[in-house]
C-alpha cells in the first residue's frame, strides 16, 4: 500500500481538483482518495472546474479528456494559461492519439492515465506529480534565497566597511549576551548542587558544611597542582556531592566513629563511594564528578578501595578529596571519635605521606592551610632531619604552627550546646561572633527565626584549638 500523499508545503495538505463529466467516475475517485492526506475537490465539467479554480489554490487538477462544451485539452489549456503552477493530469477512456497531443501541446499536462485506471498507478502517479511540484518550489524558493543572498552579498561589498562593524558589534552584542546567559545558567546549575548538598546533608548522621569544606579545599588544591578547568569544575561538584552515597547506610555506620565500625562492616560502608556514582551517572555533566567520588578511598600504595588502583592511576581529584576528606573527618572526630586539634590532624597526615595519600596532594594542601591562614611563609616546612625521621615512621611535627582552624556552615537545626560559633547573620546582617553558644543563645537563635520568617547563616570552627 502506497503512504499518505505528500503536502507540498510544510504548512498546509495538497489541494486536488477532478474534472469529469460522468457522475460515477466522480464519485469513485471521491472515494478513491477519501483516506488521504489531502484536499479534494469535484467538478462535473470544465466551467465548473474553472470556477473552484477561481476559488481555492489547488496543487493537482486531473481532468476527463472527452466533456461536452469544453474538452479536457481545453479545459487544461485554460489552467495552463491562468495557474501555471498547478500540475496538469489527463484522464482519458479512448486511444485518441491526436487529442492527448493538443493536450500536451495546449495543456502542457504532466501525464496522463488511461480508463479505467488501476487505483495503485492512479495514486502513484498523483503522488509523483506532487512530489515534483514540491521540489519545483523547493527549487524556485532556494532560487531566490540565492538571488536575495547575491543582492545582499552585492550592497555588502559596496559598503563593505560599514557592514563589518556593524556585524562585529551585533556580534558581540550577542556573544556577550551569550556569555551572561551561560554564566546565570551556570550559576543556577552551581546553586542548585549547593542546595542538593544541604539537602543531603539533613540526613541525621552526616556532618553539615563539610562537603562545602571540601569542595572549596580541594578546588584551592586543585589550583595549586595546574588543573584544567573542567577538572577543577568536576572536583568542586564532587566535593560538594561526596556524601550522597552515605544517604542508603544504616543510622549506626552513620553514628559510630570510622575507627570503630566492626571490620565486617568496613566495606559495607566504604561502597558509598560506588553507590555515590551510580546515583550520579544518568548525568552527563557530573559524570568527571562521579569517577572522583567513587575512588575516594584509593590509596597510595595500592591498599584502597574498591578498585586497588595506585598512584597516577588514581584521578588526581580523587586523591585531593582523599587528604581533604580525611583532614575534616579527623578535626571533627568522625575518624576516632574525638576531635584533634590542627597540629595534629596534619601529623596524622603526613605519617601516612606516600601510603595512602599523594606526596603533591598533602604539600599543595598544606600549602593551602598556610594561606588561609595568613601566616609566614616558613611556619610549615619540611625540614630535612624531620623528613628522614618521618620515613622512619616518625610524625612530622608541626604543633607549633598556627594554621587556623576550619569553619564550616552549618543549618540551625543542627545547633548544639557547646559549639564553637564563628558568626551568626540574620538576613546579611550579624547576630553573634565568636562565642561558644548555650542553650538560651540557641533558644534565642531559634525565637528570631521564627519572627522573621528567614533562616540564620551559621558558620562554627571544628577541631581543638
């Protein structure tokens, strides 16, 4: 069975006018092309066919040669003279040799069918006529775009100069707009992680702020060792999506320090890491992202998990996130389950240099550490009496350095007595700095939340001083 007929344009079906002086012709041809996809119209004789003519644009007229009055060669003559577009069809039901020749000579007909026609050929050849009266205004329409190009490209050349400016300026007029509009969405895009990463991190049991930690840490870091932007991109979602794997572990992985989760279940908790990039994997844009969360805990030497790659072979984002992920859990105890204090976070560090961290890595993080700090440029150093010391398994000692401690953004639910409050702002505007907040100051936190409607930005210092 042959598809639908083709519309000549884009728009609208075609449009098919039947000239035929015998009532059931008409009426089997109506019925004929009754399921297509086109516009039909029936005439009984060469006048009338004239007539809706004069009415309606028509694609196709198929006209019966022997009428009375007007013959088809005539009739076609006419359409020919007034719709030169329309394609012309000859319907004949005798051998009349002379007259199909005036219908070619004074129709200019496209074909013709013989009576009685097989309604296959018949519709094959009406999609056929179709089909070249669209590529003959496909034709005629890239004609003139050519021509209107040439006409353009013509008046260009004459005021080539002037054309050139303003062009230039058009365009970067646009590429300006363009560049905001990828920034805003870029914004949006970065926003949107920040609120998913808080939004992991309401489930009980997983540090608030910390991933923020790490994200901006390990981007420092990452900008310490030459990363290309994309990389540094990736690095910075993964951070902040580090923990999204820890939202399937049970409440007491999630509790108990990393120290004292039973062996049985070390691996259980380890493969948040492979669960983070499953989760992350349908999206292309956080696919770099999910390659460095899933080999989080790759170490060094070849010990880690859950793939034992060693060295170069772990990405360098995931080396990064390693030392700074392990530098913020030990501050805040969820490695022993008792804060360290700086100094000694960044022994525990470097006595595990070249085992399970990059030897790159732990320097530019420290270096990081120095910086943020705003100390002098000699208060970490490796000395080299301590660093032959350290490979004997000695700690590097650094407890006389003054690294400041980290502060992490937290939400107010999860406030509690004791805590070390860096500031407190309400609408951009501060409430508390630099305290150790109680139960009134929290009370009162919480009062002030509820009066104006809008949550408080909490910043808090982790580890000991």
């Amino acid at each position: 069975m042959l598809t639908d007929l083709p519309t000549v344009t884009n728009d609208e079906p075609a449009a098919i006018l039947f000239v035929d002086d015998e009532a059931n012709v008409l009426k089997a041809l109506r019925r004929l092309f009754h399921h297509e996809a086109c516009l039909t119209y029936f005439a009984s004789s060469g006048a009338e066919g004239l007539e809706i003519l004069q009415q309606y644009p028509v694609d196709l007229v198929i006209s019966d040669m022997r009428m009375p009055e007007m013959n088809g060669a005539e009739f076609l003559a006419q359409v020919f003279t007034q719709w030169p577009d329309t394609i012309r069809i000859l319907l004949t039901g005798y051998a009349d040799l002379q007259s199909t020749i005036d219908a070619v000579n004074k129709g200019r007909i496209y074909n013709y069918c013989n009576k009685p026609w097989n309604d296959e050929e018949l519709k094959l050849l009406v999609r056929n006529a179709l089909e070249q009266k669209r590529l003959r205004e496909e034709r005629d329409r890239l004609s003139e775009l050519v021509h209107q190009q040439n006409k353009e490209l013509k008046e260009l050349n004459e005021h080539l100069e002037e054309k050139v400016e303003q062009r230039t300026e058009q365009l970067k007029n646009t590429m300006q707009h363009l560049d905001q509009a990828n920034n805003n969405l870029k914004k949006q895009y970065i926003d949107s992680i920040k609120a998913f990463s808080r939004i992991i991190e309401m489930r009980p049991g997983i540090k608030s702020g910390q991933s923020k930690y790490i994200a901006e840490k390990s981007l420092l870091v990452a900008r310490k060792l030459g990363m290309s932007t994309e990389e540094k991109q990736n690095i910075f979602y993964a951070g902040l999506l580090i923990q999204i794997g820890k939202m399937s572990l049970q409440d007491s992985l999630l509790s108990e320090p990393y120290y004292s989760i039973p062996l049985a279940d070390i691996r259980r908790y380890l493969n948040h890491a492979v669960e983070g990039e499953t989760l992350l994997k349908g999206l292309t844009q956080l696919k770099g992202a999910s390659i460095f969360i899933r080999h989080q805990y790759e170490r060094y030497d070849g010990s880690g998990f859950p793939d034992s790659l060693a060295k170069q072979k772990i990405p360098l984002g995931s080396r990064i996130l390693s030392v700074v992920g392990d530098y913020i859990s030990y501050l805040e105890g969820a490695m022993t389950g008792e804060a360290m204090s700086v100094s000694a976070t960044i022994n525990q560090l470097m006595s595990r240099k070249e085992s399970y961290y990059d030897p790159e890595v732990i320097d530019a993080f420290i270096q990081v550490l120095r910086e943020d700090a705003d100390v002098e440029e000699d208060i970490i150093v490796e000395k080299p009496s301590l660093e032959k010391s350290w490979r004997n398994s000695r700690l590097f000692d650094v407890s006389n350095t003054t690294v400041e401690r980290p502060v992490v953004e937290i939400s107010w639910i999860q406030l509690k007595p004791g805590m070390e409050i860096e500031s407190v702002y309400f609408e951009g505007k501060p409430y508390i700095r630099n305290c150790v907040i109680d139960h009134k100051t929290i009370s009162n936190i919480n009062s002030l939340r509820e009066n104006t409607g809008k949550n408080p930005v909490i910043k808090i210092r982790v580890g000991k001083k």
